[in-house]
C-alpha cells in the first residue's frame, strides 16, 4: 500500500486498540493488541506519518531510532536487593525501568495525554543482543520487567533487507506477532503531500515531468546512487532558505541531497529554466507596482506560444506560487480578524475595562493560558500565532482608547469594533484581486502549447490548497470549474 493507506490503517489501528467496552475493559484485550510493523524503502515519510496520526487522534508520541540503543538502556540497568524467600534473605538481580518506558511517563506527566504510540525506528537493525529484548516487547508491550502504560500502542519501522546492510531478517516467530503492512513508494500521494507542506514549486513541477525520477535506486560500480523522498522535501526547504538570502547554487550543489549523478543534473537545468522565469517576471512586477504576474506574461504571448511543456509547467507553477502566497496572507488575516472579534465579545463591562489594572489582568490572564497550551502542545503554531496577533493587536487598541479624553472615548467594545470594520473596509478589494489572478492564470495557460497538462497542474494545487478553496469559494471562477470537471471524468 502506498504511506497514505498506511497512515489511515495504523489510525485506525490505533483507535481499535483504545476502544473500551462499557464494562471498562478493552475491546480488544491487550494480549491480542498486535504491535504494527511497518516496512517499506528509506526516506519514504514512515517517521512523518506517526506525527499525524498523533495530531489527528489527538494522542501522545515518543519516538526512538532503535540502532541507539543497547540491551541496557532498553531493559534498564541491573542492581542487587534483597528479598526474603521461605524465610530466607537472598540477594536477587532486579533492573531499573527501562529508559523508553521512563520517557513515556515523562512525556505523560509533561503533557497531559494519557494515550499515545511509541515509535520505534529502524527496529529490524538492532544488535544481537538486542533480538530477544524486541521479541519479548512485541509479545507482551513490555521492556524488561516493566509493561508499557496502558492505551499506548506500539508502531515498529524498518527498511526491506535491499536497502540497508545492517537489515537483520526477522523469523515467523516475531512476525507471527506483529500486524505487517509493506509500504511502497506512490509520487501522486506524496504530491498532495508536498502542496500541503509547501515543497518549492521547481520541485513538484519537474517531478509531474519526470515521475521516475522521484524515487529510484541503481547499483553501480561505485554503490548506490539513489534519490528519496526525503531528499527531495530536504532540498527543498534548504533551496527555499538560499533563495531567500539570495545565494545561487550549481549542478553540484543538488547531488548534496539527490544522490544520483543523471537526476541531480537534469534537476539542475531544469531549476536554472524556473529561476530564469520566476526572476524575471519578479523584476518585472517590482517595476510596475500593482501589475499582476498574469497581466505580465499575457502582455507576451509570442513568448508563451513558443514555451515547450517543461516552460509550461514552470509558469504554472510560478502562477500558482503568487496566487497561493495572496491567498495565504488573505485568509490569516480573516482568522486574526474573526480571533479579535471574539476576543472582544469576552471583554469585561466598558467601566471596568477603564481601570488599566482590570485591563492589564483581562491581557495577562489570556497569554497564560496561551502558555499553558502551548506548553501541552494543545496549540498548533499557527493558532498560537495567530492568538498572540490578535491579543498583541487588540492591547494596542485599548492603549489608543485610553489616550482619548475621557468625554470623547465611549465604550471600549465599540472602540475596538470599529478598528475592525475599518481595517476589514481597507482590504475590500484584496480579494477581488486574488480571484482576478485565478482568471488570468487560466488565459495564460491557454496560450501555451501544452497548456492542457500546466492546467491540470495548476487546478489540482488550487484544489489542494486550503486557502485557495477558500478563495475560489467566495468567488467562483469558470475556467477551475471546468478543469476540475475534466481532471474527474
């Protein structure tokens, strides 16, 4: 199955196994909770999935690389007692908690969450004398002599014996106890997966041109040369950081990460093509303030009538890059908007607001417990900022109500009600011209000669991108209408 069926299996695996009866008791009794093993190439994002799982079903996570780890720090270290047997004193070896059963505790203790999945990586690569440590784990969810804390399930990866020489093949005994799921390589799931998590735009495009070079090991006579996922996810953010302090890199630079001479190359030139449109059209835009990316390339359509598919795709990709980078700053600033609003339906009565001390403890008592989710990581980062902008925002306000003479300030809820109409009346037309841009990507993707495969390209980001929809919702545009008709017939 490909990551994403992976992901939806263990989820519900993991809801399974925490089903309780009315009586209290697991549906499914702990002895018969098999531990998951998941298998499938390096790279191929088994470690990212687990951390949605986690968010999604709103349980705990602690991960270990299981190569780490010696048969001591997993089953805890031996020290001598003393216990009295028939009568008998006698000097007995007993081992101290194991240290991953100790960071789940802690972990518990830390933040509150009484359920989760412990993580175990590379689990087929652990030392001789480790083997008997993970059989006994995956036949009882104990380490040692200690159990796992209830509701917490065990997930165990590891790569197939072709791709890593440390591999040790497990027997019918250990997968006789386990529930097997092979995972394989599948670019159109990881290309949802890389609109979401914002992958530089040279790499999704090149990778719709050239599918077989997203995932590929060759054995040569000079070993393996291999690209992953996760070296082209890594490329990406590092590309993204250079092109943003504005230093250039060459051909040699991608085989850091794309680790296969011929693809590394192709990437390159390819990655010179997109930097050559995106730059200039950036110039362009710059010099005419106001003056939309898709107005700019519609002015030139004897250039776009000679693009060959790969120029086609870049300029998709380039439209698509400004029209999600508008949507984006549109739609979180509606959510700090909507924050502040309800924000201000919590505020104390107008004449105790006055008080700058009542105004103060009405300020300190919502960043604490800001604090306080954020520390039980019960906050995504964008909704603490988000609650930090609004608050931050809405604290200026009232330093702004207050300087007014005392004859002329009103109520404060009005005060700052009335900020937020005015701020709301400023960007009536921001969206207006977001959806405008929409409009004009599809007349520019028209007039390539291989248009049809660069609006395929582009309606499937848009439908992709949460805030895009919410644009396209608000203003509906034909011609994505269309494209997505044909994309599902």
């Amino acid at each position: 199955m490909n990551i994403q069926e992976a992901k939806t299996e263990i989820a519900r695996t993991f809801r399974a196994y925490t089903k309780r009866r009315p009586d209290g008791a697991h549906r499914i009794p702990p002895e018969k909770q098999r531990p998951v093993l998941l298998i499938g190439p390096p790279g191929i994002g088994k470690t990212a999935i687990m951390k949605q799982i986690a968010e999604e079903c709103g349980c705990g996570l602690v991960a270990y690389s299981m190569t780490h780890h010696t048969r001591q720090s997993a089953i805890g270290l031996p020290f001598i007692s003393q216990k009295d047997y028939g009568g008998r004193t006698v000097s007995v070896t007993e081992y101290t908690m194991s240290e991953i059963v100790a960071a789940i505790y802690d972990y518990m203790q830390a933040t509150g969450k009484r359920s989760g999945i412990l993580f175990l990586d590379e689990i087929n690569c652990v030392s001789e004398t480790l083997t008997p440590v993970m059989l006994q784990l995956l036949q009882n969810k104990t380490f040692g002599n200690v159990p796992l804390p209830e509701d917490w399930v065990i997930v165990a990866a590891g790569n197939p014996p072709e791709y890593n020489k440390s591999v040790r093949e497990m027997d019918m005994v250990t997968l006789d106890r386990v529930k097997h799921i092979d995972v394989e390589a599948d670019l159109e799931v990881w290309q949802a997966y890389a609109r979401a998590q914002g992958v530089h735009p040279a790499v999704r495009t090149y990778l719709s041109v050239y599918p077989d070079h997203f995932y590929r090991i060759t054995d040569t006579d000079r070993g393996q040369l291999f690209v992953t996922a996760r070296g082209w996810e890594d490329l990406s953010l590092m590309l993204t950081s250079y092109e943003e302090d504005g230093i250039s890199v060459d051909a040699n630079w991608f085989l850091q990460y794309l680790q296969h001479d011929a693809i590394a190359r192709s990437f390159g030139f390819y990655y010179d093509l997109f930097r050559h449109f995106t730059e200039g059209a950036a110039a362009a835009c710059e010099a005419s303030p106001g003056f939309s990316l898709g107005a700019l390339l519609l002015g030139a359509p004897g250039k776009l009538a000679a693009c060959a598919s790969t120029e086609c795709l870049a300029i998709a990709a380039m439209l698509f890059h400004t029209i999600e980078r508008e949507a984006t700053r549109l739609s979180e600033w509606r959510q700090r908007l909507a924050r502040r609003r309800e924000l201000v339906a919590l505020l104390p009565p107008d004449d105790a607001f006055a008080v700058e001390e009542n105004a103060r403890a009405f300020f300190d008592q919502k960043r604490k417990a800001l604090e306080i989710k954020v520390a039980h990581k019960a906050m995504k980062r964008d909704e603490e900022f988000r609650e930090t902008a609004a608050l931050t925002r809405l604290e200026a306000d009232a330093v702004e109500w207050r300087k007014l003479p005392e004859g002329e300030r009103g109520g404060f809820s009005a005060f700052a009600c009335a900020r937020i109409e005015a701020e709301t009346a400023a960007h009536a037309g921001d969206a207006e011209r977001a959806a405008s841009a929409i409009a004009e990507a599809y007349r520019v993707l028209e007039l390539c000669p291989q248009g049809r495969s660069a609006r395929l390209y582009l309606t499937s980001d848009l439908a992709a991108s949460a805030p895009c929809a919410e644009l396209l919702a608000a203003f509906p545009s034909e011609a994505f209408e269309a494209t997505r008709r044909e994309i599902e017939a």
